[in-house]
C-alpha cells in the first residue's frame, strides 16, 4: 500500500492514470477505474485536472445500443511537442514529435567538423528555431533530449565521444545557458533501447539493444529502467574482447568485438575485398542478388562473430528480448535464423531474439520518447510506432 502525505500519493495516481490513457490509446473512466483500482471519484478528480490542463480530450462513441453513449478518454497529442537530437559523426538528425511519439517534422543536416564550438552554436541555431516555429501549442517544445555517440555520465556530462574527439565537455550546460530550457542528454544506444521498449515492445521489462553501424552499443532496460552502471558508462559492449592479441583498437585494446562485428568492419573488409571505397548498401544488396561469394563470405564471417557476442551478452544480463539494430541484417537473407543456429549454449535463456523494425531511427524517436517521459513524469510508455 503506497502512503506519504496527499500531493505525492496525488502525483503517483496521476502517473499511473497517464500510463493507463497511453496503453489503451482510447479508454472510459470507468475501465480506468477497473484496471488501476483506483476509486471513481479519484478518476474523476484527476481527470478533471487533466482536461483543465487540456492534456486529455473526451471523445463520444457512437453506437447502436441502449443507453449513455460512452465517453473516451485519449491524450491530446497536439498540447505539446519533443524534440530529439541524435548528435552523430558527419550528421546531426533532429525530429519533433507530438505527445504521442509521433514525428510531425524530421530534418538531417551535414556536418563536416568535429569542431565544438561550431557544432555547439549549429545545435543552438536549430533549437531556437524549433522553439520559434512550435511554440502556438499549450506547451510548445515539452522537452529536449540529445543522443550522444559515447560516454555519458549520470549526472549528464560528456566524458568521451571518439569520433568527435571531444574530452569533458559540458553540452548539457552550454546549451541550457543559449537556450534557456532544460536539456538532457543520453547515450544513443540507451535511447535505440528505449525506443524499442516504448514503441514496440510492450510487454516487457528487460531488453537489450545492441546497434552495430559505427560501432557497436548496447542499451539495457533493466526492470523498465536504464542500466547504466557506477559512472553511467555501462554498455561499451563493442570493447569486449573475443580474439584476445587481435586487431588493434581505438580503445587499446586488441580484439574488441566491434573490429569484428559491426557494419564498420563489413565495409572494410568489402572494401579490401573489392578494392573499392564508398560501398554503399544498395552495392551490397546488389552483390548478394548476383550471388557474390566473396560477400556472402564476408557477411558469414560477420554474423559468426557477432553471435559469439550476442552469446556472452546473453548470459550475463540474461534478457528477455534482444533485439539487434543493423541493416546489413536487415538485407542479408535469413540472417536471423543464422544467428539462431550459432547460438549453441544449454544455458543461455531469453524469450525472444529480434531485427529492429525501426532501425536507425529509434536513436532520435527514443530521444523524443524520454522527452515525453519526463514532461508526463511517466516513467514507462506505451506509445503507437507509425512508420
């Protein structure tokens, strides 16, 4: 039984009645009563407020039947906007969503500098003119979160970004100062996980997510929240180490599991291989419709050293769903039948091992996401995914 004084118990309800709106999409305040045991009059109270703030709209059901026609309950998804940044290296891709999760406007622009200060003042350009375009809804902007390709502290701070080669730098503060509204940032592969928990994956508690283009990342939901680790660096999977005294890496060390395993290494190895530079996918694709052996051996060689990974990480979060972001997969045929085959181990146990259906985008939803979470002070959504 929850206790505490009557604006925190008062606060949890309203939680958990937004959660409950979310998860049925359309729902009468009688059902809501039903499924959250809370009493009709406290339904009535909070609905009451969230009508006020207009964060929820009444619709009328028709229908044939004797009686009152119902009266649902959705959230408004036009009160507010998120707004996601994925800070990536050569691109920065910016979508704003409405309340719902759904983009209503998306842009990528090129970047050809690592230089802070221009890409600090390219990121404050941009939100200023977001919030000047989106700001004639109830709330505006509601939220702003960057995906950060590195090392993210919990407390927000850059540690480490690789490719930008940027060392502690507080982005979080020097946009705050430019822009005046509270951002946050998060590591990209934390948010492709939370995308794949909030827009597809509804039904459970524990996920991992593993991204394999520049590098490999991998974000955890543990018990529907972050894994994060003592600093916030958990997850720097592509640096495990699977042929010990192997390729040299970025890091170090020798032998990491992304020289290996991710899309970065395919290309590499095709480019070998093929004596070309600026392979793309569809050379790819085209390749394995002509049957190329060269590239079918290549992509089994990846799909093997992949599954030794996956194996290990398998046993030691012991998910319930895994899914995989890779587009090499995507294309390649039966890839995940073959990755099932490699997975040998008695003890390894997860209920489901999965390609994402949202790809490259779940970086920059999952950014809209957490900004929806944090307005709605929900911690966990359930949200519609409209490709």
């Amino acid at each position: 039984m929850i206790t505490g004084d009557a604006s925190y118990i008062k606060k949890i309800n309203r939680s958990l009645i937004i959660r409950e709106i979310l998860r049925e999409e359309m729902i009468s305040r009688a059902d809501l009563s039903k499924i959250t045991a809370l009493t009709r009059a406290t339904i009535s109270a909070q609905v009451a407020d969230l009508l006020e703030e207009e964060l929820v709209v009444e619709t009328q059901l028709e229908h044939n039947s004797v009686g009152r026609k119902p009266i649902m309950l959705s959230l408004n998804g036009h009160a507010g906007y998120a707004l996601g940044i994925d800070l990536d290296f050569g691109q920065v891709s910016f979508t704003l969503s409405n309340l719902l999760g759904s983009p209503v406007s998306s842009e990528i622009i090129r970047i050809h500098t690592n230089n802070y200060a221009e890409i600090l003042e390219l990121l404050i350009l941009n939100i200023t003119k977001y919030q000047q375009e989106f700001s004639d809804s109830r709330y505006g902007i509601v939220g702003i979160v960057v995906a950060i390709h590195g090392l993210v502290s919990n407390d927000e701070f850059i540690q480490y970004v690789p490719r930008f080669h940027w060392k502690n730098v507080n982005l979080k503060s020097d946009l705050e100062k430019a822009v005046g509204v509270e951002i946050h940032l998060e590591n990209n592969a934390n948010l492709s996980s939370f995308a794949e928990r909030v827009f597809i994956h509804h039904e459970t508690d524990n996920l991992l997510c593993t991204t394999l283009y520049s590098g490999i990342g991998l974000g955890m939901m543990m018990n529907n929240k972050f894994f994060r680790g003592y600093d916030g660096f958990a997850g720097e999977i592509g640096h495990m180490i699977i042929v010990p005294g192997g390729k040299p890496c970025t890091c170090g060390n020798k032998g990491c599991w992304e020289k290996y395993a991710s899309e970065t290494s395919v290309f590499e190895y095709l480019s070998e291989t093929k004596s070309m530079i600026n392979i793309r996918y569809e050379q790819i694709q085209q390749w394995m419709n002509e049957d190329d052996s060269d590239v079918y051996e290549i992509m089994e060689q990846f799909i093997y050293y992949l599954s030794i990974g996956l194996n290990n990480m398998i046993n030691i979060y012991n998910p319930d769903v895994v899914v995989i972001d890779s587009e090499l997969l995507r294309i390649y045929p039966d890839s995940l039948n073959k990755i099932h085959q490699n997975l040998h181990s008695q003890i390894s146990h997860y209920r489901e091992l999965t390609l994402s259906t949202i790809g490259k985008k779940s970086c920059v939803l999952g950014a809209c996401a957490l900004a929806i979470s944090h307005f709605l002070d929900v911690p966990i959504l359930n949200l519609p995914y409209k490709d």
